[in-house]
C-alpha cells in the first residue's frame, strides 16, 4: 500500500485529491495539510512513502517544504497551477520526484505516483520544455537581494540601511535590475521576475 500526505491550501482541492487517491486499490491517504509547515509535520509523524504539494501556500510554500525534506526516505510530487521554469528548476533541485500541472488528467496523478515509487521521475511534458527553453536568473545575488527587498515595500533608503550601503549605490543596483529585466520600473520588474519563478520566498 503507497501511503500518501496531500498538502493544499484550497479546502475543495484538497478534499477532491483526497477522494480521488483514496479510490485506487493500492493507494491510502494518510494525511492532509493546509500549508508546507504542516505538511513538514505530518510527514514526520506519519512516515509517508508521498507528499504531494502545491507550491503557493502560506506560512511555508510547498518548495521551502520539499527543500527541508529534501534528505527524507519520503518522495515528494509537486502539483500545481504555476508552469513556471524557476519553479520548476528549483523542485529540481530538492530533488522532488514528480512536477505536475493541476489540469493534468486525474489518471495521470496515480500513474505518475506510482511511476514516482518506482524511482523513476514525473514531470510535465510542457514544463521540461520551459525548462530547456526558459534563461537562468540575469540578476547577481545581490541584484536579487535588492529587488526582494523592493517587493517587500522597502524604499532606496531603507534598503541601504538593511545592506549597509549607500543610497547612490542602491539607486545603481536599482537600474541595473530595471536594465537587466527589460522593465520600466520597480512593479514590472517584480512581475517580472516572479513570472519567472525567481524569487526564493
């Protein structure tokens, strides 16, 4: 029996994943969780052979999740609604078992698990495309660090204080960002780079 944790945010689909699963004769659904931290949890405390995830949950998203149980026996799918190739590139390498698209048939989940069980890998077609078509993140580490602290409300000032920098050299990182992801201003540039999955929160 393939024992199985499902961690969704969305009651509906949690509770429609659960059902589905537990009518396939070699499947039981051990557990089910509302976010990452919970889904760490009950992974823990159940030994699970699966955990599925979604990505965007709150307190811990589903990839912050698989990266802390990246050294686990449990084998970790993702499914989710986000054919983004940063995602996609860093379930990678949290070594996941199984990358999966939502609006994939439901057949598909328990072939994929099982193939997953098998040591073998599932991923979406389409996203292995992205991935082989998608450019890695332009920005240095530091670029990156100075655009998620944009994307988390802080102003040239503040950032420089966080960083220990001085304004101008903010105000520099600032157009080199804008310059590097093609945008006009700070919002683009954040859409932009989430679109692309790059973000690490």
């Amino acid at each position: 029996m393939i024992r199985i944790v499902i961690a969704e945010d969305q009651r509906l689909m949690l509770g429609a994943l659960g059902t589905l699963l537990g009518m396939e004769e070699d499947m039981e659904v051990v557990g089910q969780a509302r976010n990452g931290e919970e889904a760490v949890a009950l992974v823990e405390e159940k030994k699970p052979d699966i955990c599925i995830m979604d990505i965007e949950m709150p307190i811990m998203s589903g990839l912050d999740a698989a990266e802390a149980m990246k050294e686990w026996p449990v084998k970790v799918i993702i499914l989710t609604t986000f054919a983004r190739p940063g995602y996609f590139e860093r379930a990678r390498k949290a070594g996941v078992g199984g990358y999966l698209l939502k609006d994939s048939p439901s057949d598909e989940l328990a072939s994929s698990i099982r193939a997953v069980m098998d040591g073998r890998r599932a991923y979406a077609p389409e996203l292995i495309d992205l991935a082989y078509s998608s450019t890695d993140n332009p920005l240095t580490d530091r670029e990156s660090q100075v655009l998620e602290l944009i994307a988390e409300g802080k102003n040239t000032k503040e950032i420089a204080e966080e960083l220990y920098l001085t304004t101008g050299t903010v105000r520099n990182y600032i157009s080199t960002i804008l310059d590097k992801l093609d945008v006009g201003n700070r919002i683009e540039a954040i859409s932009r780079f989430k679109e692309k999955g790059w973000f690490k929160k």
